[in-house]
C-alpha cells in the first residue's frame, strides 16, 4: 500500500508525452537558472533590464487602450479610455528615458506594497486563531512586511538593485524547479 492518494498520482496519459521532453525542459532549467546567476551578478543591470521589460508593457497596453477607446460611442468613456491609453504611453516612455527614476518608482511602490500585504496578513491571521493553523500566516505576514520596510529604509538606494534582485532569485528559482521536473519526469520513465 503506498502513501501517495489517487489524487495526487498525476494521470499517465498526460506525463507520457513529457517523457520523452525531459531533457529539453532540463536544459529549459539550466538556461533559467544561468539567467538568474547572470542577473544576481549584476543586479543593476538586471534593474534596468527589469524596468525596460515594464516600459514594454506599459507601451503595449497604452496602445491597447488607445485602440479599445474608439470602441465606445459616448465622449465621456472614450476620452477617458483615451487619456488613460496616453498615460500609460508616455510612462512607458519616460520608462525608456530615464531607467533610474523608472526603478525608485518601481521600487517604492513594491516597499509599500510589500508592507501593505504583510499587515493585511497579520490582520487577516489573528481574525481566524480559533479555526486553522494561523502562525504560518502571521510568519509569512511578518516576513513580507520586515522585507517592504527594509526596501523602504533604504529607498531610493535600494532601487538600484532590489528589482534586479528579485528578477534574478525568480529565474533561480523557476530553473531549478524545471530542472526537478524534468529529472523527476526521466527517473519514471
């Protein structure tokens, strides 16, 4: 009798065509992990890197929303689709002139975001003691909040290297679960 359930058994006819493809998706690890590597080697390259990836994005969706404001028959939602397209387009600009003031903004808005989420959930932990395990919440909500006010301490210096950080430890991480994955998917074969 085996410990795993049913449920967590993955189906068979859906890993047998991985099979076949763990080496590529090893080699699809590797390639994330040495990305990872790179950028933690130079974080601030990997901030800018990071900021253009976002000036990307907000360029692509000023443009969507430019396009989705001429679908609206009254003035009143077209101009404001309309400005908010142009807004995001000349942010995605401005991302592209000046990378630096682009990564404290960034930066800023991640410290309060991190402390803003870790508060909620210490709140959201005590508010339910009686039923579940709630000290992984309050740990997990103290952790994200400690990291929000160190970003915050040291901003704006710490826009230098806090995104190209978290870039580089999120394709560390990525590359080293695909290549468990694909090591786990060949030891089944």
């Amino acid at each position: 009798m085996t410990s795993v359930s049913q449920a967590q058994m993955p189906d068979r006819r859906a890993v047998e065509p991985l099979r076949s493809k763990s080496g590529w998706i090893i080699a699809l690890g590797v390639i994330y992990a040495i990305a990872g590597l790179i950028a933690l080697s130079s974080v601030v390259f990997a901030t800018k890197v990071t900021v253009f990836v976002v000036g990307i994005m907000m360029l692509i969706s000023g443009v969507a929303e430019v396009i989705n404001a001429f679908r609206f028959k009254s003035w009143g939602k077209f101009l404001v689709w309309l400005l908010l397209g142009l807004l995001y387009i000349v942010a995605g600009f401005v991302t592209f002139e000046n990378p630096l003031l682009a990564a404290a903004v960034l930066t800023l808005l991640l410290g309060i975001a991190l402390v803003v989420s870790g508060l909620m959930r210490i709140i959201l932990a005590f508010s339910m003691r009686e039923g579940i395990s709630w000290t992984s919440v309050v740990l997990s909500g103290v952790i994200t909040l400690l990291l929000g006010l160190i970003i915050l301490a040291h901003w704006p210096v710490s826009s230098l290297f806090v995104l190209g950080v978290l870039l580089g430890v999120d394709l560390l991480i990525i590359g080293i679960g695909w290549i468990f994955v694909g090591f786990g998917l060949k030891s089944h074969a």
